[in-house]
C-alpha cells in the first residue's frame, strides 16, 4: 500500500524520538520511500548515523551543511506525506506561529503535502493553555493531529502526553492517506473464521479455520476503498483497520442472521468462512456428565447462509463462496457454485501444501458460472487475497 509512497519524516527534541527507528523500520518494510528531517534538538535524543544508516541517504539537519544548501521548498514538494514525530512542545508552538529558525519548520511553512503529527511531551505541558491554544491552531490549519496516549512518561510521572505507538501512526498513514479508489462507494460483506456450535456450556463442534483468509480478504478491500463488514466466527485477530466494522459471533445460526441482516445494502459478499454444516438438535444447559457407554448425539443441519443469500441475489450483486475440499475438488466447487446461485467460487484444495487451515499462505482456483478456471499458485493470504479482490472487480464489471 505504501509501496513507493514518498513520506518526509520530521523528527523534534522529544524522548519518544527513539521510538521513530522502528517507524523507519516499519515505513521501509512496507517499500515506502523515505527522506528525514531533524531538528538539532532531536539530534540529542536520537542518533542521525542510526538514521541515515537505516535509509541508506542522509538526514538532512541543517540549511547549510558541506557548504550545500538542503532545499526545503523541494522537500516539501517532493512528500506525498510530511509526518512530525514526535512533537515537540516547542515545534508545535512554532509552527502555530508560523515561526522558521530551523529546516524542518521551513520546509512545514513551504509544504504542499498533507501533514501529519503525533505530539510527545509531559502531561503538565500537554495540558497547558498554550499548548491547547497551538494544537488547536494547527487543526484550524488542516494538519491531522494525533492524539496523545496515557501512560508512562520519561520524567517518571504517569498521565497522558505519550507519543502514538509507531505501529499506529503507520495504521493513520495508510488508513488516511494511501487507501485506493477502485472500489470506492462500494460495499463489501465478508465472512471469517470457524463457527462453534454449542454442545452444553463448555464443549462445541468447531473447525481449524483461524480467520487469516478472511481477514486478509477484510484487508484487501478496504484498502482499495471499500465499505466492509467482516463478520467473524471466534478467532485470535483483531481487525487491521480502525474504519473496517468488525462483527463478532459464535455459532451458524448467528452468523446466518448478521449476514441475512445486512445482505441486502451490499454491492458484494464473499463467503469465507468455515461455517459449521451441522449443530446438535439440543443444547444442553448443564455441563454433560461423562457416561460409561459413551454419548450419543443428534445433530441437525445449519442454515447454508451462502445459499440463502444466492436466492435474494439481485443482478446489482456480486456474491462470491469459497469450497474447501478434499477430493473431486473442481467438480464439487462447481456444483456449489450452481447450487447456492454464485457469481465465483474460490477452490481450497486440503492437498495443496501450504494451502487452507491456519497458514499464513494459500493456493486456490477460481471457477465462475462462464467456465472461466484462474489457478492462484502458493503466496501469502494477504497476496492472494489482493488477487481474488482484481478478479472480482473484472468480474463484477463484465
Ligand atoms: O481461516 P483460515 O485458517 O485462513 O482458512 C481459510 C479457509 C480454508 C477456511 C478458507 O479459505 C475456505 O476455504 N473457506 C471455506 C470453508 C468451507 O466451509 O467450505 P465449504 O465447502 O464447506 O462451504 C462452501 C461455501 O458455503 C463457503 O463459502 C461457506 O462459507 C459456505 N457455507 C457453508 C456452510 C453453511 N452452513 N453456510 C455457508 O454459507
């Protein structure tokens, strides 16, 4: 997503400079390409040669240096993002001052790029008039202010004035900034994870799925643009993205009643999640007692929501339902594919290595209505879920 975005890093004099190394680490992982600003304050906090060393360019410091000129009009110019972490107490009230004794508060005064800062500093300064009074001034100018975290702050006291963990600063970046466009107004439902039906108040039928696929698929759409609900079997993630609205539930029939609840408003469905066939006829409300002859029970089918939802299809809707099989694979998934009324089917063979349950990666086929076969060898789920989203945009537009 950040893939040759070009971000400008401005770095002040606040103790959380040294969390910015991780930031570079983060920004670089995600092929972002980078270019940093200190103000000589900051250079005290953290290294310029850890810096430099990690982007493999210099830090730019000072407007005359090696008796050439760091042209602060170009690289404010040059950023699709110009990001200020942490922030400082005294850059924040210099730059509601429109104050410019340094490059990095030159090249904010010359910046044509969005601007965003993640403020680090003591509670007491946090909450100080003045420093309400500036945070406020730079919204009023259209930067995009992060809020401080609470916890515990270099002078020992805890209280709020922490700077925003990089992981999230990251998030903002992508969630704000960098999102695609070619779903855009459009909205997605999608299904994750396993279902658990309930046995008695401890035991339950369930499946190995983790969710990954699913999530990843959550991913992927949203950050081309897309409204999405995930609506989420028990798993161990949490959504990536603050805007993707995470439903939680347990069992088929829950699940079949979220999805049956929102169908109707969505432009596409994708049907990923290992929903249990069966459940037990009856609950029991008590834990059962072990027996010696063993024990026996009845069960009856769920509700098969991908069907359901193939029935109030209209032709505005694209709905889309995985198969995960273990033999006569490509024919098993094309009945599916009639049966339960699908625009597309995606086919998880358990044969392939690497493929299915719990990895982080998965091979699949995609089968539609037209015959159409795309085979998506080994990658990461998040890689192949980037790819099942281009298909069905081909698709849904064809
Ligand atoms: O979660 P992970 O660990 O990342 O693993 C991903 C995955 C292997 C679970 C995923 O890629 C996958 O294959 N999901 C479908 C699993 C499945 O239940 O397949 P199925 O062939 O039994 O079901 C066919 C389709 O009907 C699926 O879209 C399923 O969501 C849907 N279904 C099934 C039963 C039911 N009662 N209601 C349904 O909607």
């Amino acid at each position: 997503m950040l893939k040759n975005k070009k971000i400008l890093l401005g770095i002040t004099g606040s103790i959380a400079a040294y969390k910015i190394i991780l930031l570079v680490r983060m920004l670089m992982k995600e092929n972002a390409e980078i270019k940093i600003i200190m103000t000589p304050a900051a250079t005290q906090f953290v290294s310029p040669l850890v810096l430099s060393t990690l982007i493999q360019d210099k830090v730019a410091i000072d407007f005359f240096s090696e008796n050439t000129w760091a042209n602060h009009v170009m690289l404010g110019r040059w950023a699709d993002v110009f990001i200020i972490a942490p922030l400082s107490v005294n850059t924040l009230s210099k730059m509601a001052n429109g104050q410019c004794d340094n490059l990095l508060l030159a090249t904010y005064l010359s910046a044509t790029c969005p601007v965003l800062v993640a403020p680090g500093m003591d509670e007491d300064m946090w909450h100080h008039a003045a420093t309400r009074k500036n945070i406020e001034t730079l919204k009023s100018y259209g930067n995009h202010i992060l809020t401080v975290q609470k916890g515990f702050l270099a002078s020992g006291l805890q209280g709020e004035g922490r700077m925003e963990e990089p992981e999230n600063i990251l998030l903002y970046l992508k969630e704000n900034f960098f999102r695609g466009n070619q779903l855009q107004g459009k909205k997605v439902l999608i299904t994750a994870g396993p279902t658990y039906e309930a046995i008695d108040p401890v035991r339950f039928i369930g499946n190995h799925s983790s969710g990954k696929m699913g999530f990843a698929l959550a991913d992927a759409f949203y950050e081309q643009g897309a409204e999405v609900t995930l609506v989420s079997g028990p798993v161990h993630l949490g959504k990536s993205y603050r805007g993707i609205q995470l439903i939680s539930l347990h069992s088929a029939n829950e699940m079949y009643n979220a999805c049956m609840d929102i169908f109707e408003e969505m432009d596409i469905a994708v049907m990923c999640a290992a929903v249990a066939d069966f459940q037990p006829e009856t609950v029991s409300k008590e834990k059962l007692k072990k027996k010696d002859q063993g024990l026996e029970l009845t069960l009856i089918q769920t509700q098969d929501i991908l069907k359901s939802l193939g029935a109030l299809k209209k032709p505005n809707q694209f709905l889309v339902g995985f198969a995960l099989e273990t033999e006569n694979e490509n024919k098993n998934a094309l009945q599916k594919l009639v049966s339960k009324n699908a625009d597309m089917i995606v086919l998880n063979s358990l044969r392939d290595k690497g493929a299915g349950f719990g990895t982080d990666t998965n091979a699949v086929t995609i089968l539609d209505k037209s015959g159409n076969e795309t085979t998506l060898p080994l990658e990461t789920k998040k890689e192949i879920a980037q790819k099942i989203i281009q298909i069905i945009i081909q698709k849904a537009h064809a």
